[in-house]
C-alpha cells in the first residue's frame, strides 16, 4: 500500500497577540514561531498504523519555503518512509485553489499509482478545510471526510468510521481515495529517539547548496552522499512537476480579501463576585435567577 500523507507547517496560533499583526490586519508570521499543523500530526499517525497493520510505505508531502522542511525530518522521526519538499518562489501567495493544484500536480506526476492520500481536517491558520477535498477533485478520486479510524482493508476496499460528532458513519471505499483526517482519530506518536539520531543529518537541497558552498564541494557530491544514507528531503520545484504557471502562486490564486477587520471584545455589565463561599452561592443564584440554567 502506498500511503501519501499531506503536512503543512504553520504558525502558532496560540500565541498570536497584537505584537504580530501587521497594520493590513494580517498575520505576521515571521513573528511566530513555526509548528506541525496538529491535524496533519493524526493524519500522520493514521498513515503508520495503515502501514503497521497492511504494510506498505507512508509518503509524506509539503508545500511550503524552505523552513517547512523541519516538519518533513519530524516526519521521517516519526516513522514517515521518505519525504517531499515542493518549494519554489512562484508558489508563493498561493491560494486553496493553487495549493491544491500544485499538490495533486506533483502527485500525478511522480507518485502514482498511490493508494491512499491522507491530509489534516483542516490547517490552525486558514481554517478552511478546502485543501484536500480540492486535491480530491483534481486527482479524480473520492474522498472520505472526518476519518476518524480504519476499521478494516480487505484488498479491494477499505472500511472507514467517520466521527460526524454527534453521530458516526461507517463507509465502504474502494482505493484511490482521499481521507481527511480530525483530531479525534487518535494520538499521534512522539519522535522516535533512534529515528533522531538518524535524521538529524537530514538536509533539503537549500540546505546542501548552502553546505555546499561554506565546504567548497559541489551540490552534486553532498547530495549523493545523503541519498545513500536516506537523508536527503527531496525538494521539487514548479519545473519538476510539470505545473502550469498560470495555475501556481498568487496568478492561479482567485481568491481576493475584500476587507480585514480588527475586532476587539470589550467587557459590558461586568459584575465581580468575592472568591469565597458567599461569592460562589450569589453567582449560582444570579444564573438561576435569570435562567442560565436551572
């Protein structure tokens, strides 16, 4: 079974504070510090146990600058089989619609035939959920969303419970397919320690050029080195995936922002109850009182 799973490295919206908005209303992100998108870390771990249980290879595929090849080596610490990095200025701005585009592209065109594509229910920074049900579309295959867990692969089809909330489904799906994946599927594994011994020479091609030129040594020689030990991220850019550029970064992206606005809560008819007893007895009598509940 091939298993290609799709990772975004992201901001941490935890700590967003108006030290990192800029004047247009948008994120700073330079000003964050950089993390695994915590969705696409269950789909990950959806990927390990498919490829525990039925065998196979876990692929796994990012879309991002240079830096987002840290999640692509947490990847390979986490059990991932080999790693792909599509970076390239002309994929900058890119919007869901190009996003998509340039993913199902670079499947198509160097991972096929594949099994199973697994990506996050959504990313902490769009919020969207628009991403993998448009690879779905691009690549012409169906899609299962809110795959909460594997339930059983017979060889022809697979057997999949989705977690709809108050409610779960349990459908039939013959492969290719496109699942996504929420946070209640299951707790994704830490790095493995000898994996991180492994890896921590892992390098992308903009970290071997980089080498390259410091040692005096030629790309070609330090990449064939890291390709025989299965440290190199492979790094593909527009050209390697045969993409339209018309279809790529911001000139393939529709999608316009037609206003940003700050909002700002402010507190109104506060009321301020002692942390004592008798604080705690008035408070729960106010709720009663004015059917909060009860």
């Amino acid at each position: 079974m091939r298993i290609i799973v799709l990772v975004k490295q992201v901001p941490d919206t935890k700590n967003v504070t108006g030290e990192v908005m800029k004047a247009d209303g948008t994120v700073n992100r330079g000003a964050l510090a950089a993390i695994f998108n915590p969705e696409d870390l269950n789909a990950l771990e959806m990927g390990l146990e498919m490829k525990e249980r039925f065998g196979g290879e876990v692929i796994v595929l990012t879309m991002g600058p240079p830096r987002a090849a840290d999640i692509l080596k947490d990847s390979l610490c986490r059990g991932a089989d080999r790693v792909i990095l599509l970076s390239d200025r002309r994929f900058a701005a890119s919007d869901t619609l190009a996003t998509s585009y340039t993913i199902a592209q670079a499947i198509t065109t160097h991972l096929a035939p594949y099994d199973v594509v697994l990506c996050g229910r959504q990313a902490i920074d769009g919020d969207t959920a628009q991403v993998g049900p448009q690879a779905a579309d691009k690549l012409g295959i169906a899609q299962v969303t809110y795959a909460d867990k594997i339930l059983s692969f017979d060889g022809a089809k697979l057997t999949i419970r989705r977690d709809l909330g108050r409610a779960q489904e349990v459908v039939e799906v013959a492969p290719p397919v496109l699942l996504t994946v929420p946070k209640s599927a299951n707790s994704p594994r830490w790095p493995n320690a000898r994996l991180l011994l492994k890896y921590r020479r892992a390098r992308s091609a903009f970290e071997v050029e980089a080498e390259a030129k410091a040692q005096g040594r030629t790309v070609d020689e330090l990449v064939g080195g890291l390709r025989q030990r299965g440290l190199f991220v492979e790094t593909w850019g527009a050209e390697d995936i045969g993409a339209d550029l018309a279809r790529i970064g911001i000139s393939g992206s529709p999608t316009k922002v037609k206003k940003v606005e700050n909002v700002i809560l402010t507190g109104a008819n506060l009321k301020l109850f002692p942390a004592d007893d008798s604080g705690v007895r008035d408070l729960i009598n106010e709720l009663i009182d004015e059917r909060t509940f009860g």
